[in-house]
C-alpha cells in the first residue's frame, strides 16, 4: 500500500511538469523583452509609447533633457508603456551606462512608476530615495488627481534638482499628506510624554523620572517621525513650528488630564 501511494505521488509531480513544460513550450514568444521595432528611428531621450505626454509638454520635456545631458553629463530618459514594451532594447538604443537614469510609466500596475538607475547615480540618490520618489508621485492617488503627465514632470525634476545639488538622501519637499502624519505623530509623543510626568507621589510637580523612562518612545515618534521628515525635506519653518505646538499641546493636555476628570467636591453641608 505505501508503494502505491508514492507510485500515485511520483505520477502527479511528473504530470504536473509535463503540463507545466507543454505550456511553455506553446506561450507565444516573449517579444516584449526585446522588441526593438518599438523604438523611433531617430534618437529622442523620451519614448511615449502610450501618449502620456501631450505633444507640446513632450517636446519640451526632450528640449530640457537633452540640455541636462549637455550641461551635467547625466543620462535621464523616459519611456511610457502601456500593452507592448521595447524591453531590453533600449540599452542599446540610449547607449545606458552608469550615469543614466531610466524612469518606466506603466499604468498597468498599482504604481505606474519604476527606475532603472546607473551605479554612479547611487553614490548621490540612494535606493531609498528612489523608494521614495516612486510612491510620492507614481501612486495611483497622485495620478488620479494631478495625470500621468504631473508623475513625470514632477519626479524629473526632483531627480534633477537633487542632483545638482550634489545628492539627495530624502525626496524634496512636503506633501500635506506627509506633513499631517508627520503633525499626528508629534501630538502622540506629546500625550505620551504628558502622561509619563504625571506626578505620583505627594509633593511632586513634574514626574522626570518617568517622562526619562519613556523618553525613547515619545522621543521617536516626536524627533524621528515628527521633526526629522520635516527638516530633512523642506526648509519652511511653518509645518516645524507646527509639529513643535502639537507635540506642547499633548504633553499639556494629557499632564493635566487628572484635574479635568477628578470629581468635584462640594463643601456645602
């Protein structure tokens, strides 16, 4: 009985593999990965493949690319895709090296942006960075409201800002729905850190002991996730001073929660 039963298991895996092996052998070719007649004849630095670009934005688009290249020496193209893609054509087409930078618009995905970057482009912009840039602007939130067009505008000129500048560890600038995370987690730290200095002996104002103890997590959500996306990504003082209040306000509010929620005494016979 135990034969047959390995008999029964070894014919599935050998029927499982010769039906896997028959349809690849019948898919139809994989053109997409090397499909050179995709690309224009005469060289362009943007291939808008699924008209993403009006016409006018997309000449001038390739008028700023090509004076980019001139004046700093760094590659960035642009292809927009949509049912067919050139693939690995476009290496050789864009001659890429180390110091191109290749931004893909798919709308087929959850984010229609990706990159493909050279190894000297990671000595400034590092892979965060481009973590980053792909879900500020290539989500389907973002596109929905501002096109695909505003995606890659907007994500080329944070990569060229920041690379003449010299390199970007964070993408620039503040979205408001960063900014509102960032005022979120200032205000929890505060609350946090208010409660933590409750007084808890007779006699005593301010618990330091225990806002000290606690002071590693209050101190991360109000410094790390509160101040720092804030400094690092723009120099307006509004959204600091903004975050700073928030922080003050939990840290009063929850310090003076007990004498809001004690009960109120009456001396009146």
């Amino acid at each position: 009985m135990q034969s047959c039963f390995w008999r029964r298991i070894l014919l599935s895996i050998a029927v499982f593999f010769l039906a896997g092996s028959i349809w690849v052998m019948h898919s139809p070719p994989a053109l997409a990965y090397d499909n050179p007649e995709l690309l224009p004849d005469t060289f362009t630095p943007v291939v808008d493949l699924a008209k993403s670009l009006p016409v006018l934005q997309e000449q001038k688009l390739v008028q700023e690319l090509e004076q980019f290249e001139t004046d700093t020496g760094w590659k960035l193209r642009v292809l927009t895709q949509y049912d067919r893609t050139p693939g690995r054509a476009v290496i050789k087409y864009w001659g890429l090296d180390d110091k191109s930078i290749l931004l893909v618009a798919d709308s087929r995905g959850g984010n229609i942006l990706s990159f493909s970057v050279g190894d000297a482009v990671y000595e400034l912009l590092p892979r965060t960075f481009w973590i980053e840039l792909q879900t500020r602007f290539g989500n389907l939130y973002f596109v929905r409201e501002q096109g695909e067009d505003q995606a890659i505008l907007q994500a080329l000129e944070s990569v060229k800002g920041c690379l003449l500048k010299g390199g970007c560890n964070v993408v620039p600038g503040l979205p408001r729905e960063q900014w509102i995370l960032t005022l979120i987690s200032s205000v929890i730290g505060g609350v946090i850190c208010g409660f933590a200095a409750q007084p808890r002996d007779k006699g005593q104002v301010f618990a330091w002991q225990w806002a000290l103890i606690f002071s590693p997590l209050w101190g991360i959500l109000f410094i790390a996730f509160g101040i720092g996306p804030v400094v690092t990504r723009t120099s307006d003082w509004v959204p600091l001073v903004r975050n700073i209040s928030g922080f003050l306000i939990g840290v009063l509010v929850a310090y003076l929660s007990p004498i809001f929620s004690r009960p109120s005494s009456s001396n009146e016979l």
